[in-house]
C-alpha cells in the first residue's frame, strides 16, 4: 500500500483540546511482546540457532525488518529475510490462535474511549495480517482506523505511521495522544510531534519532555489524556 505522510503538525488557535488518541498494540494493549521472542526462539532453533537473550532488547518494538534482519546478521543462519518473516507471522498467528492476553486496564480504556466518541487509531509496526487477527479479539469497533507496518514506506522508530493515523483522523499530530511500550514507538510518536505516555513492558523508559512514563495501563484514563494536552498550554 502506498501512502502519502502530511508534513509534522503544529499548535493552533484552536487550542489544546486533544483531538484522537493513537494506541500501539503489542505490548501496550495486548501482552504479546513476550511472544514474539518465543517464537524468534523456537524459529532460530529449528534452525540450528540459539539467540543470546540480550538481544531481546535489541529486536522489541521494531519492524520485522529491522528485528529479523539483526537476528539473521547476529546467527548467520541461512535463510532470507523474507523466507524468515514468514516463519515468524505463521509461528506469532498461531500463538494468538491460541491465547491473547490484554494488558491490565486495556479493556476499560477503550470501552471508555469509544463510549465517548474519541477518534481512536491503533498504530503497528506488525503486519497487517496480524493486525486484523487481533483486532478480531480487541473490538474492530473500538477504532476509527489502524496502521500497520507493512503499510507505510517508513514503520517505526520514523514517525510515518503517526503522522498517517492523525491526517486521517482528521487531527493535528500536536494534539493527538500517543500510548507507546517500547523506545522504538516512543521515537516515532515523539518525532510526529505527538504527546507521548510510555507504558514499558520490555525495557525501562525514561520521562522526558512531552513523555509521561505510568507502570500500567490502570493509570490512564481519558480524563489523564486530556490532562495531558492541557499540560501543554
């Protein structure tokens, strides 16, 4: 799919009110971050490989092209980037086939947002077939749209997917709330311009300018994300 990405948005006379709310999926609504390690895992050792723990942190939150294309470099193992992918969305959709577990206060948050009519897009770097295979579990009608990876020239760490989400929302990137897991989503939410709450599953995240950091989805709530717009006059 070809996509065309609006420039960075800015702050207008109309305010601070916040316009949508853009909400990663793997291991920010659902907890499946561990998975795709597993099935990295599994995938390598059938391939005579053992991957290092540590690169764990190197491979979450990243586009398939960026994760798998390290583990490749890192093992040496002979297969392609793209034969690799495809082992690794048959083994992550045959695990969600399985069991998909929401991460705590994922549920409400969304119940809240749709009951309130707030233009909600869910922002990817996965596919899209694992996108709809999800979203078949979260609620299609919880989402004005989604993006996935394999969708936009540039995935995360660039801020293309953001920037699409909130020009087809009709919103001005500034005043879109961005719920991010990893440092990779952050990056690309920060670099649309958009305010950004980190919920770390992985790896730890630090606070910083325009970067709100909670342990939990629990903690957020629509009347937090207005909050933080309003933090920003």
């Amino acid at each position: 799919m070809t996509s065309t990405v609006p420039a960075l948005g800015t702050r207008t006379a109309e305010g601070s009110a916040l316009q949508a709310v853009l909400l990663d999926m793997d291991g920010t609504l659902v907890d499946t971050e561990g998975f795709w390690w597993d099935v990295e895992v599994e995938v390598f050792a059938r391939l005579g490989h053992t991957l290092d723990d540590s690169w764990r942190h190197v491979v979450v939150g990243g586009p398939m092209t960026r994760s798998a294309g390290f583990l490749i470099e890192a093992t040496g193992a002979d297969i392609t980037l793209a034969e690799l992918s495809v082992l690794l969305n048959d083994g992550f959709e045959d695990r969600i086939g399985r069991t998909l577990p929401l991460m705590p206060g994922a549920a409400r948050l969304l119940a809240e947002l749709y009951e309130q009519r707030i233009p909600t897009a869910l922002v990817s770097a996965s596919h899209r077939r694992i996108i709809d295979r999800v979203l078949a579990s979260l609620g299609p009608h919880h989402f004005s749209l989604s993006i996935a990876g394999d969708e936009v020239p540039r995935t995360k760490p660039h801020p293309d997917p953001y920037l699409l989400a909130a020009a087809r929302l009709d919103a001005d990137p500034v005043r879109c709330a961005v719920v991010e897991d990893t440092a990779t989503g952050v990056a690309a939410a920060e670099a649309a311009g958009c305010q950004v709450v980190a919920v770390p599953s992985v790896a730890s995240i630090s606070p910083a300018a325009r970067r709100t950091v909670v342990t939990s989805l629990e903690e957020v709530d629509l009347a937090f994300l207005r909050g933080l717009m309003t933090e920003m006059r």
